[in-house]
C-alpha cells in the first residue's frame, strides 16, 4: 500500500518540476519594440524572462504619446547590477520604447464646444456649428487610462461677434491639468449649400459631376441644396468655386438665341400649321419670345417649345406693338377644314 503511494508522489514530484526546469531554461532576451503606459520603464518592459526583477524601474518613459530609442549597451549597463546576466540581445542595436496615450484631436475639442454652445446658447444643432480657434491646436496626449467624454466647464458666447472663450476638463486625466485647456475663437452656424467645383462660364449648363456641397455661414442666405435641381440649369454669370449658388444665379438654358431661325407651330383646334421665323429674343423650354413672321414680316408672342421651335395658340396669338402691319389680306392663311398639316405664311 505505502510503496504505490511513493511511486504515484515521485511521478507527481516529476511532473511538477518539469515546467518549472524549462521555463528557468528560456535565458532572459531583450524586446525590440517596448509599449508602455507608467511613467517609468521596468526591466520587465524591455526583458522578456527577466524573472524577480521584472517589477524594478530603470528608466523614465517618454511623454504621453510619444517614443524614444534606448541603445542596448545603456539598458545592458543599466540591468548589471541587478544580476541579470546572459542576457540575449538579439543582434539589436537599440530598443524603441512607446509611451501609450489617449489622444485628443482638435476635431473632439471643437466638437465638445459646439456641443456646450448648442446647449447653452441655442446656436443650432451642434453638427452645423462651424468653430473656428485663434490658434491652430495640437493634438493633447492623456492617460491611456483616462475614460469619458470632454467636459467643457466654462462658456462664454457673443452672438454680435460670434465670438467664444470655452475651458474644457477630463476628470480621469491628471496629465490634462497641466495642459492648455482654455480655448478661443469664433463659432458661426452653417448649412449645406451647392457650388461649383470649378469655373462656369455664363450660359454653360450644369452638370451633377460640376457641383459639390459644402458648408457655408447660415447668415449668407438661402443657397441651393439639391443637387438634383440644380444640374441642367444655365450660368446665368460666371461662376466660381467655393461660392455658394442662389436661385439667382442659375436659369433654364437658352435653346433658342437671338436672330436664330426657328420653326414656327400655330395650332388650332383640328389645325396645326407651320412656317419659318426668327428669334428676338433668346429663350428657354416655357419661355415666351418674339418671333418675326419671315413672310409676312410681323412679330408676334410665341413660346419656346423646343430646340428651333415654338408654338402660338390660337386664342394667345398677338401682333407686338409697333411691328409692320400686313401686306396685303392675302397674308392670313385659310384654316383646312381637314385638320392636316400645310406649308401656310401665319402672322
């Protein structure tokens, strides 16, 4: 009975040294490439199987989101003391020690501003806060540690100027305390508005790839929006980037021009008739133009109804004041009682 219970404890006596064995075997190795997040640099950051000593500062870490290289005679140098001894440095020339960091951009900041001015002076929703800083800021490094979101602890606003002053906080930082957390500048509200991507020239017609949106001061007005209403309208001046478009700035496209020669469609119950004009005046699809009878030389009110084409109605038909009168009754053509299409002069 006694002599299996030895043997099962010897077995168990093996076993249990055997991990031990091969773990003391892994000789201690340097890191290439060391993260850290205290202030200081233990020999366990920068030794792998460092062993008792893991735990012992050696040197001070970076600042907060930053790193530094430490040649291995130095971190060698600065372990001999410890009895740390046979340590494989890997052919390196130098360890890269990191300092982790939580890391707040200036695109939080603004962000925690606009929230604050929303909040406190109605100044619209805080995604369409425009906040602008006297100085251009640097990204601020916290604790890796440090939770939470930006608290901005003081806001003053003048609407007249546009003007803020705003102190933001962490309370899990200690490391924001002692960095500039007081902020000013201006803060405007804005909109989505279209322009031009590049220069149109007057009368050019639009196209969607021509126009982007960007974000413009609510206080410049009403500016067009939708993209889709805006693309096929004409210049009707120059136009250029970054400016945004009004409802004055764009027109229906010209498809007829002064002086063309245009189709002219005269229509009447069971009776439509055609004859050639020119155009007075230039015009877009719906506009209403003069056009001169090329016949009968008498200028009269017809809407642009196409390319080269527009139409008089026969209840809408009017001579324009001042235009030469007929040359003779023989001008006005007789209606066809068959309702077809003839070649006839209309006035």
């Amino acid at each position: 009975m006694i002599r299996p219970i030895i043997r099962l404890l010897a077995l168990a006596l093996v076993g249990l040294s055997a991990l031990p064995v091969a773990a003391q075997d892994a000789p201690p190795a340097l890191r290439a490439n060391v993260t850290v997040t205290a202030d200081v640099v233990r020999i366990g950051d920068l030794v792998e199987n460092a062993g008792p000593v893991a735990e012992v500062p050696i040197f001070r870490s970076p600042d907060l989101g930053t790193r530094g290289a430490v040649p291995v005679e130095r971190v060698v140098e600065a372990i001999r003391s410890y009895q740390l001894l046979d340590i494989d440095t890997r052919g390196l020339a130098e360890v890269v020690v990191t300092r982790a960091s939580r890391a707040i951009a200036p695109k939080e900041i603004s962000a925690s501003i606009a929230k604050a001015l929303e909040k406190q002076y109605g100044l619209g929703e805080a995604r369409n806060i425009l906040v602008e800083f006297d100085r251009n800021l640097r990204t601020l490094n916290v604790e890796s540690s440090a939770a939470g979101e930006l608290q901005v602890t003081a806001l003053s606003y003048n609407p007249r100027t546009t003007r803020f002053d705003a102190t933001i906080d962490l309370p899990s930082s200690a490391a924001l305390q002692l960095q500039q957390r007081r902020f000013a500048g201006t803060a405007i509200e804005t909109i989505d508005a279209l322009t031009v991507d590049h220069p149109i020239e007057r009368g050019e017609i639009l196209k969607a790839s021509d126009l982007v949106v960007v974000r413009r001061p609510k206080a410049e007005g009403r500016a067009i929006t939708d993209l889709q209403a805006a693309s096929g309208l004409a210049a009707r001046h120059e136009l250029r980037p970054g400016q945004p478009l009004h409802d004055a700035d764009l027109m229906k496209p010209a498809v007829v021009q002064h002086n063309d020669m245009v189709t002219i469609v005269y229509e009447a119950p069971g009776l439509t008739l055609t004859l050639r004009g020119q155009a007075q005046d230039s015009g877009a699809i719906g506009d209403t133009i003069s056009v001169m009878n090329m016949e009968s030389k008498r200028v009269v009110r017809a809407v642009v109804s196409g390319p080269g084409r527009v139409t008089v109605a026969a209840a809408g038909i009017r001579f324009v004041e001042n235009a030469p009168g007929p040359a003779s009754a023989s001008d006005t053509p007789a209606p066809s009682t068959e309702g077809s299409q003839h070649e006839h002069g209309v006035e």
